[in-house]
C-alpha cells in the first residue's frame, strides 16, 4: 500500500497509509480533538474531514468555534430546516440555497405558503433533529443527476429534489435564518 505524507501546521510530518481519511488522523492524534474538528484543509482547500487522502498534503483541522467552519455550521444548519420542512409538509420541495454571508436560507416549493406560526413549528423539529445526533453524510450523485451539497443528511439527499416541473401550480416561500419569511410567489 502507498503513504502519504502529512504536513502540521507546526511543520512535523506523519507517514499515513493513502485513502486516510482526516477524521482518522485526528483521532490518532487525540480523540478530543477528533469530537471537536468539524472539517479539514488540505494544502490549504476545505475539505469534508471523512474525504481520503490520496497524495502528500498539508493538514489544518478546523474546529467548530473557527472562522471557517461558520459556513459549513450554516450549511448543516440549512439541511436540518429542509428536512424538518419534508417530515412537517411531506411533499414540499427544497429548491434553491442555503448559506449566504449572514445566515442561511432555503426557498421551498409546496401547495401553500408558509405563516409566520409555522416557524415556531419548524424551530422545534429541527431541535428534533438535532436531538437524535444522527450523522451527516456526503452524497454525490452521478452526472445525469444533481450533484448534492457536500455535507448533507442521507434523508434529506434522498427526498430533496433540486429541480420543480415548469407546469407546478405550487406557492415558493422562503425561509431566512432570522426567522423571516417572505411573500409567497405563485410560479
């Protein structure tokens, strides 16, 4: 089998056998800081912590309370709400987001708008979610289908649809992370 060399941020090296993945090598180093990393740099890139390592790169593991993983929080946080969205109002679609510079969102295609109330309802599904402590998984799908976000729950990749048929007669809301919705639009 191959190794790779990994490069510290401190300048030290570890020979690692190819295919390692960064969530392995953290835990080697000390399984705290495998709970508290939440992504990895290679040479510099984001990269998802479970990715293998094919070839020589240097790591920086990013925890949560870093800069750098606010995007990917966001990110996760956005697929908890179109998934809470699904189990509330089966059927809806998830169309278009998630994170933008303050926040995250998604706009959502169902038969009826949404209402302020419903936000109180899916606040307390994601915490419902969020409670089971279930993993997240990478899914990319092939060619001939959307490619899936890189971080996104196995239930939401498999019952979210990035695409609406032209003729739908559905209302488009959408959800704000500040709790805003805004006026539905009939497409």
């Amino acid at each position: 089998m191959t190794n790779v060399t990994i490069t510290f941020p401190d300048g030290k090296t570890k020979s690692v056998p190819a295919g390692t993945s960064g969530f392995e090598i953290a835990k080697g180093i000390s399984p705290s800081l495998a709970k508290r990393t939440v992504a990895m740099q290679l040479d510099g890139v984001l990269s998802d912590l479970h990715d293998p390592i094919s070839k020589d790169a240097a790591i920086n593991f990013v925890a949560r309370t870093d800069a750098a993983a606010l995007e990917l929080i966001r990110h996760d946080a956005a697929h908890v709400m179109a998934e809470a969205v699904q189990a509330l109002w089966p059927g809806t679609q998830v169309t278009i987001g998630p994170v933008i510079d303050n926040g995250f969102f998604y706009d959502f295609a169902k038969a009826e708008p949404f209402h302020p109330d419903d936000l109180a309802k899916i606040e307390k599904k994601m915490h419902e979610i969020i409670g089971k402590n279930a993993p997240f998984t990478k899914q990319v799908w092939s060619r001939d289908k959307a490619r899936r976000c890189s971080a996104t729950r196995a239930s939401c990749s498999k019952s979210n649809s990035l695409t609406r048929s032209p003729r739908a007669r559905t209302s488009r809301s959408t959800i704000k992370a500040n709790g805003s919705t805004s006026a539905a639009v009939r497409t």
